[in-house]
C-alpha cells in the first residue's frame, strides 16, 4: 500500500464515530491520571510549605473603664495596628497560597482535555497526534541539549539558542495547530442549509485559502511564538509579565484588526469589481443576508484568532507566574521575609482586577466662581481691550479658573503638606484586604537622575517616607485598618521628609527645594474587586466588540467604495476612534475664536467635524482593555454590558446604513467603471 | 461509453410550423424599456436600451441578438435586478425583477464565468445550492448528476483556478441549473467550449425546452441561436429591430432548395431544362453544389471515434446524460410515492388480459429467425432546426419533384420510380 493510500485510510479512520468515542475516552482517563499524579504529588510539596504565623496578641487591660485618654488612645493605636497586621498577613498568605493552587494546573489540565477532546470530534485526532509526536520528536532533543549542555562550555551559547528555537517550534507548532482546530469548527458551525452560514462559511475558506489573510495569520502566530524569547529574564517577574500581556495582547489586537479591515472591504469589494456578486445575487439572497454572512464569517475568523491568541497569553502567562521572581529563590519562595516584593506587586497589583478612585476634588461655590469669573474678565479687558465678553470665552475662564483650582490643590511647595480624601472604599473595608495607593510626581523637569524624599501619612500605619523619582509610577500597600468605617480613606502627602523632621526641627534640610505635584491622573487608591482570570475573559470580550465594530466599518464602506477607497476609509475611522480620547482632550484647547474674539473661519470647520468624531468615538477610545489588563484595573461585567450595548448599537446602526446603501446598488456597475 | 443524447428535431416542438408551442403565459413582460447610464454628475452618458418591448412565453425559447454595445446584457441584467432600470415595466414571472422570490426559480450563466477561484468545483456548487435553501442529501445528488453531466467528475476536488476556461464555463452551467429553474438566461453559454461543449449545451437546451424550461438565451454564434430557439429579437444601438420566429425571419421567400443523392452532370442539365421549361424561361438553376458536412459534425464524428478507440485525455471529460432531475426523472422519495401510486392503480381486469392474444411474441420470434441485428452506431446528427424543415406544400412546386421521380404524367416517358 503506498504512503498516500496509508494516509487516506487513516484519515477516513480518524472520522469514523467508533474512533473518536475511544480517542475521547483515552483522552479523559489521561487527564485524570495527570490530574491524581500532580495531587499526590503536591502534597509531598505542600508539607514543606511557607506560611505566616501573627505575634502574640497583648493582653487586654482588666479594667478599661479605669484609662485615661492617653491610655485608650494608646489601646486604639494598639488594636488598630494589630487589625492592620492580620490583614497583610492574610494577604501574604494568600499570595503564597498560590504556590499551591492547583487551579492553575488543572485549568491548564481540564483546557488541554478539552481541546483534545474537540480535535478528536472534528475529525483531527490522528492529524494532533502526529504533529504531537512530530514536536517532540524534533523540539525535545534541542530542549535536552540546551538544558543539559552548561551554558560556560564551548557548545553552551549554541545548546541555548538550540532550547529557545525548540520553545519556538514549538510554541508555533500548538498555536498552529490550535488555530487550524478552531477554523474546522468554525466551518463545521457554519454548514447548515442557510443563506447567511453560507455566505460566512464562505468568507472563512476565503480567510484560509488567499494568500493576504495567510500572510497576516502566519504573522501573528509567529509573533506569539517568538515573543517570550524577547522578555529579559534579569528584570522583574511583574515587569516581564506587563510587557507580556501588554504585547502579546496588544499586538494581537492591532494584527487581527488590520486583518478584519482587510478581510472584510476585500471580501466585499472585491465581489463586485470581479463580479463575482452577480452568481450571489442573482439567487434569492436578500442584501441583508449577503451583508450579515460577510460580517458574520469576517467575526468568525476574528474570533478564533483572538481565542487562539489569547489562549496562548494566558496559559504563558500562567507559566510565567510560576517562575522565580526577583528576590526568590524558587517561586513563591523568598529569599528573605515572608514574601519578595516583586511576586507581591505582581500578585497584588498586575494579576488582579481592581477598581480604583482618585481623590475628592476642591470645588468653588457658585458665589466663588462668579466672584472669580469677574475678577477674571476684568483682567482679560485691561491686558486686552479688544477682548470680548463671549459665551465662548467665558467658558475657557471657567474652565482655566477650575483647572487652576485642581493644579494648585495637587502642587505642594517646599516643606508644605496636603490632605486627600479617598471615598468610596467601603468595599475594600468590607473584605479587610490591603488596598494599593498608586501616585506619580512630578518635580520640574523630572530629571531622571534625581529623586526627592516625599512623605505619606496614612492612618493606622506609622510615617512613610518614600525616595521618588520624578515622573514614574509608584505603589504603596496601605492596610484596610486605614480606611474608616465611612469607606473614607485620608492620606496627608508631604513635601520632605518628615521623619527627618520629627528627629530635628531646626535642620532645614527635612524640605525638598522644589515644588511637587500629582498629574490629574496621578494619584489613585486601588482595592480588589475581582479575579484576574475573571477579567482576562472581559477583556478578550471587549476586544472582540472593538473587531466586530471594525469589520461593520469595512463592510459597510465596501457596499459603495473600491478597495483602495474601502480600505483608506475604514483604516480612518480605525485610527480616529483609536485616538479619540486624544481628540477630546486636545479640543479643550482648541478655540474656533481668537483672543479677540474673532472667529475663524477654518477652525469652526475643524471643530465641527473633530467635536461628533470625538463623541461618537468616545466609548471606543475609552474602553482600554489591554491597558486595564497590564495594569491590573477591573473591567467589569457591567462594563462589557454597556460595550454590547453602545458598540451594538454603532455597529448595527452601521449595517442600517449599508443595507439601504446595497439595495440601492446596481451591482453590474463598480465603481470607477 | 456514455452516449451523447440524440438531438430531436427542432421541428417536434412546434405544433404549428413556425409558432411556440403551448403555454401563452408570459414569463417574461418587457414593455418600453429604457436604461440610461448616467455619471456621477447625474448627466446622461449612454443610453444602452431605448424602447425596448418583448415577451417571453413559458415553454419557449427566446433569442436575444445583437452586436456588442446593442443593450442585450443590459436588458439582461436588468431582468435580474443587477441594473435599475430608467423607464418602462419589466416583470419576471409576474414579479418585479427585485424581488428575491423569484430568483428562486431563475438559473443564470453569465457570459464569463465569475467563480470563487479559492473554491473546487464540488464546493462551488454546494455553496450556490445552500443558496436556495436545497437540504443536503438533494444537493449531494445534484452536485454529483451535474458534475457528471458536465464532465467535471475527475476534476471535482480541483481549486477552480487551476480549472481551463472552457472547465470554468461548465461549472458556470452547473451552477445556473443547481436549482432546476424555471426560467433560464444563458448569456454566451458557448463561450470557451470546445464543438462536443457546445453540442452538448444545445442539446440540454433543447431538453429543458422540452420539458417545459423557458430560457433566454443571449449569443453571438448565430448558427447556435439558430439551431436552438423559436423566436428571437434582435437588437441595435438599444432597439428592437427584428422580431419572429427563425422560420419567419429567416426563410428566403423566392427560392427553393431540393436534396437528393449525386446527380451526373447530364441529369443536372435536364432538370434545369425542365425548370426553363416549365417557367417559360423565368426560372432557372441558380446554383449547383455538394451539400457541405458541417465542420461540427465532422469534428464530433473525429472526437467519437478517438473515444471508441479509448485514447486517454486529461481535463474535461464529455460524459454526461442529461442530470436526471433537469430530466424531472422521479428521484428518491418521489420516485417510491410514484411506484406507490402505479402499485395502488386499479389491476388490469382480468377480461382485458383474458382478451390479449395468446401466442408466441411474434416480434421476439421474428428477430429470433431473422438475421442478427447489431447495433449501429447512431450518427451524432446536429442541433439543427433545419435537418428537417416543414415546408408548407404551398410553397414548393410539386410537379417538378414529380418530374423527377417519374412520377409525373406530363412528363412523358419517364419511368416511375427513381431514376
């Protein structure tokens, strides 16, 4: 029997029912082996395992009735920090508790069955085995020698570049894999007797067989794969995690994006200039099914590419986690005290979901803006007589008046000390686990080789003084004792060092000699309100409305443009509702009048289309899931609610459009001709 | 070998010499019809059809003629909704153009084949049945009767790019006839087929017409119109100049062909004697000559022996009977409820049966003692209208073929019989 006829009778066996019942139940009887094998192995691990134990709790006064002030306020003092010990030592503990979750490798366990379990049932089982057996048949040797071979000998540097090219291949090899499964699927999904999975079954092959969509594909598989060969090992676990998912995550976003745009003008511009519509149109397909299959076929293929993608994000990044971090010597394993900074702030901060709220802000009365609004036009009048009293302008000195207000509250001089009041913290309260205070300076020019001693006052929790560079982001973990039973957290920030301070009241060196200030974005208190794995899934969810959006964008401007003009437009909106945000915020400076009052002519145009582009866009640019990702910020199930609402609606408003525009078409013209 | 189905005459299709056969109702209505192309400026550019009128009756075959630029894949395209038209009516089985029930019942083959070339065969035409909704065992046996009938088979799995033009147009046929329509538009459906293609198509035209199909067909290879359709309109500069039947459009009114075997020279001469005699000198023979073999015939005569022979060839095969459900030959379900139906018939009485003479067939017996008959092969005869034309005995002198068979009195010594 020739190879080919071997290989035809093994395919038609790989489909055959009998097979996939015994694939599926080897597959289930493996899971649970590997399963029971990591339990009992894991209790031989669990024996040796780090927890923290609190200090003996002080013995209570017999009679509080008989203190005096000091003494109960020294009882307070005493009780509160004892309540703001449990609750670090809680959070330590469950920080280091993940070193024994075994959520992580029976997700990894339970996914991996799944997966293979769908590959056996669509009719792959033998094709995953042999490019199974193929891998490690090529990748374990390259793996071995690389692990094997020290890295000092003459062979070492080859031996290493052996082991990171064997974690390519193969990294590529299951992302590939994993996404030819997931298109069989997908096609398998679409197969029915109908118009519309017709159609988007048809956009599918289309996706897989041209050679554009390949190109794009190939592109991102391999930029998966080749990335974690990129992250540096000497820097730290959370930063590495960050660039991770922020690349991995990103970049695949902006790669599927471009292709959706590509994928969905081309396969709808393309029709009509080869007239390819015509043997469509002319059977009883209704425009709105021929646009809704395009669309629906074009999500597809943008749907499995993300699931593939960030499946491989995830599962790496899981992997990742479970690597030393700086300051350990194995992972979850600090080289001193109970846990290592690095693994905290990345447990506590990057892999975790949680809300923030930055400080309350002055307001003016009514009386005190007006006072201050006529002091102000006064002024404007002297510097400038032709200034004029518009609507316009009047704004802009409301708004530079509350503007000003905000700066100065957030600027402190020399020696001088601001109270910020943190509200809404009654959840954090409640669940008694320490909450984050994130903050950024800025002093002058941010030279990057000065920092600046800044004191931070936190109730509950003894003086911190912190050495701060100027313009970068730091974290301090505040005790949930702090915050009081209002859900109210008050924080004094110093500029200086007031311990210096407190030890030496005539040294005048306690004070920096420059003033600092806190960006409008630059102080925030974070707690916990979910998972990270929880947010993952929101996340990759908000991603997929964004590409959905896109490929209505291109649809809609394929149904009357030429593929050049399609793609110049959709790729337009792509980066205006990118920029968007940025659009906003630079039209708060953008008059249509001049100091004079006068009115240009230009400026109004520009204003009149940046100011709807702006606002329709809006939600589009303010919805970041890959920054709230990166930076451990929740995306909550009401957030991607009102994602499917409002980007719904943008894309079904869309499709109105390019239905009446498509029924309109007469499709034996294009455009051009 | 699978055989080329045999031709029937044109002239079977026509109850009344020169006129379509039952079925006045209209499939197609086009009355003043006029597009106007304008550019985006909304000025006039073209006008691509200009008062144009015709009907197309269920049943026949329709022939839309003209030169290029003449409007006939406008008016085409109009009557499929691809072009809005700028005045008049057109309706398409009593429903406008736009309306997407009726292309349940339209098979279209434009005049190129414009096909997903990232596509084989087999997926291009279950895509295309998806589209009318067929469920999959039907379009399984469809899929599979048309690619046989169109030659395809081998190739099925073949991306289309790969496919020749000529491979393209025959899935561009199967495709149009996925849906067994009613109404069939054929625009060049010639186009890139080689002779045994074209017959091929001819003669499924002539089939679906004979199984009631009304088609339009739109070509510029005359004699394929000719030998196809049984009235035609013909087109110039966006309007109708000629309208008929081929017979009426084309019959030359003042002469008359006659066909017999070889004739000497001598024999030639005394006919045209007799004709000056006859006319008083006003007539006589204007041209002698062989009937010529059609080039087609010819070639397809070349082509059936290779085959005979079994020389291999790659690419299309010409295998295909007509698909069985264009043939509206029962089919699965409907074929058992059909054998159901005879089964449940009232029996035969026994008295008519007692009546049937009883004895030796004698037909069987006959062929049993006569000489063994083997069978010849049939002689491919063209799709041709005019293989067997009825003329109106009015129109022919009948006593000069007397005359020539000796059959005529007046002529005086010529003997009865042949020649």
């Amino acid at each position: 029997m020739k190879l080919s006829e071997r290989l035809s009778a093994l395919n038609r066996l790989q489909k055959t029912t009998m097979f996939k019942v015994v694939a599926t139940v080897l597959v289930l009887v493996l899971a649970g082996a590997a399963s029971a094998t990591y339990v009992v192995g894991k209790a031989a691990r669990d024996a040796d395992m780090p927890r923290l134990e609190l200090p003996p709790e002080e013995p209570a006064p017999a009679d509080p009735a008989k203190l005096n002030d000091a003494e109960k306020q020294a009882n307070e003092l005493a009780l509160q920090s004892r309540r703001a010990a449990e609750a670090n030592v809680r959070a330590f503990n469950e920080i280091l508790a993940r070193r024994a979750d075994p959520t992580s490798v029976f997700l990894a366990i339970a996914v991996g069955a799944g997966v293979a379990i769908g590959v056996v049932w669509l009719g792959l089982g033998l094709t995953g085995l042999s490019l199974l057996l193929i891998l490690a048949a090529v990748c374990l040797p390259m793996y071995i020698a690389g692990a094997k071979v020290p890295p000092e000998s003459a062979f070492g540097p080859i031996a290493g570049k052996a082991r990171e090219a064997s974690q390519f291949l193969a990294a590529l090899g299951v992302l590939s894999f994993g996404f030819l499964a997931l298109m069989e699927l997908l096609r398998a999904s679409l197969s029915g007797p109908y118009r519309i999975t017709a159609i988007a079954r048809n956009v599918v092959n289309e996706a897989v067989r041209m050679k554009v969509s390949v190109v794009f594909i190939v592109m991102l598989l391999f930029a998966l794969a080749a990335l974690p060969g990129l992250l540096d090992e000497s820097t730290p676990l959370r930063y590495r995690v960050q660039s991770f998912l922020q690349y991995g995550t990103g970049g695949t976003f902006w790669i599927v994006a471009v292709l959706v745009l590509f994928l969905a003008v081309g396969t709808v511009a393309f029709e009509q200039r080869d007239k390819i519509i015509w043997q469509t149109m002319t059977k009883p397909v209704a425009g709105w099914q021929y646009l809704f299959g395009k669309w629906l076929g074009v999500v597809g293929v943008a749907a499995v590419l993300l699931a593939v993608s960030s499946a491989g994000v995830f599962l790496f990044v899981e992997y990742l986690r479970n690597q030393k971090a700086i300051g350990e010597d194995a992972a979850y394993v600090a080289r001193e005290g109970p846990i290592a900074e690095d693994r905290f702030i990345l447990e506590n901060q990057v892999l975790s979901a949680r809300a923030g709220r930055g400080p309350e802000m002055p307001e003016l009365t009514r009386e005190g803006m007006g006072e201050e609004l006529k002091g102000r036009i006064e002024r404007a009048r002297q510097a400038d007589p032709n200034w004029s009293q518009t609507q316009e302008n009047v704004t802009a000195l409301a708004i530079q008046i509350e503007k000003e207000l905000r700066s100065s509250y957030l600027a402190l001089e020399p020696g001088s000390q601001e109270r910020f009041r943190f509200t809404g913290l009654s959840h954090a309260k409640e669940a008694n686990t320490p909450v984050t205070f994130r903050f950024r300076l800025d002093f002058g020019s941010n030279d990057p080789r000065q920092t600046f001693k800044v004191s931070f006052l936190f109730p509950a929790m003894a003086p911190r003084v912190q050495e701060v560079p100027g313009g970068q982001t730091m974290t301090i973990i505040v005790s949930p004792a702090a915050i009081n039973e209002k859900g109210e957290l008050e924080m004094i920030a110093i500029n200086g060092d007031i311990l210096k301070r407190i030890d030496d009241p005539q040294d005048p060196t306690w004070t920096n000699d420059i003033t600092m200030s806190f960006p409008p974005d630059g102080i925030e208190v974070f707690y916990a309100v979910g998972t990270y794995r929880g947010n993952f899934l929101r996340v990759m969810l908000c991603l997929w409305l964004k590409l959905a959006f896109l490929a209505m964008v291109a649809v809609w401007a394929a149904t009357f443009l030429s593929f050049p003009v399609a793609s110049l437009v959709a790729f337009g909106v792509f980066l205006m509702a990118e920029s968007a945000g940025f659009l906003s915020n630079s039209l708060e400076y953008y008059a249509s009048v001049d100091a004079q009052g006068n009115v240009e002519a230009y400026r109004v145009i520009v204003r009149a289309i940046a100011t709807p582009v702006a606002g329709t866009f809006k939600f589009y640019s303010e919805l970041r899931p890959t920054t709230n990702l990166v930076d451990g910020r929740m995306i909550s199930w009401a957030t991607v609610a009102q994602a499917v609402a409002v980007m719904g609606g943008l894309t079904l408003a869309l499709y109105a459009v390019a239905v009446v525009v498509f029924r309109r078409r007469e499709l034996a013209t294009y455009s051009g001709q | 070998m699978p055989e080329l189905p045999t031709t029937t005459a044109r002239a079977a299709r026509t109850t009344v010499a020169g006129s379509p056969r039952a079925g006045a109702d209209l499939v197609v209505n086009v009355q003043h019809l006029s597009k106007v192309f304008r550019d985006f400026w909304l000025r006039q550019r073209v006008k691509a059809v200009d008062d144009v009128s015709f009907e197309v009756r269920r049943g026949e075959i329709f022939g839309l003629l003209g030169p290029n630029g003449s409007g006939k894949s406008t008016t085409i395209k109009i009557l499929l909704g691809l072009l809005h038209k700028t005045g008049g009516l057109v309706t398409v089985l009593d429903r406008l153009p736009s309306d997407v029930a009726v292309k349940a019942k339209l098979g279209y083959l434009p005049e190129e084949s414009y096909l997903y070339q990232f596509l084989n065969a087999r997926e291009t035409l279950d895509y295309y049945a998806k589209l009318f909704g067929l469920d999959s065992s039907v379009r399984e046996r469809r899929i599979d009767e048309l690619l046989d009938m169109v030659g395809l088979t081998a190739v099925q799995f073949r991306p289309v790019r790969e496919y020749s033009k000529g491979m393209q147009r025959r899935i561009g046929i199967a495709q149009a006839l996925i849906n067994d329509p009613e109404l069939l538009i054929l625009d060049e459906p010639t186009t890139g087929l080689d002779p045994l293609g074209t017959r091929q198509v001819k003669d499924l035209i002539l089939e679906l017409g004979r199984r009631g199909k009304t088609i339009i067909l739109s070509s510029h290879l005359l004699s394929d119109v000719e030998d196809c359709v049984d009235r035609m309109v013909i087109l110039y500069g966006g309007k109708v100049q000629a309208e008929g039947t081929c017979d009426s459009l084309l019959e030359s009114q003042d002469k008359t062909t006659i066909e017999s075997d070889a004739l000497d020279e001598a024999t030639i001469a005394e006919i045209d004697r007799l004709i000056r005699t006859r006319s008083n000198g006003a007539q006589a023979i204007t041209r002698v000559a062989r009937p010529r073999q059609r080039l087609e015939d010819l070639f397809i005569d070349i082509v059936e022996r290779a085959r005979a022979a079994k020389i291999v060839t790659a690419g299309a095969q010409h295998g295909g009977q007509t698909a069985a459900f264009l043939k509206g030959e029962a089919q699965g379900e409907q074929l058992i409820s059909q054998l159901i139906a005879k089964d449940d018939a009232a029996p035969t009485p026994v008295a008519a049966l007692a009546a049937a003479p009883r004895g030796p067939d004698q037909g069987v017996i006959g062929d049993l003692l006569g000489a063994p008959k083997v069978p010849q092969p049939q002689a491919p005869t063209p799709a041709s209208r005019a293989s067997e034309p009825a003329l109106p005995a009015a129109d022919v002198d009948q006593s000069v073929i007397s005359s020539l068979l000796g059959t005529d009195d007046t002529s005086g010594g010529q003997t009865k019989g042949k020649p």
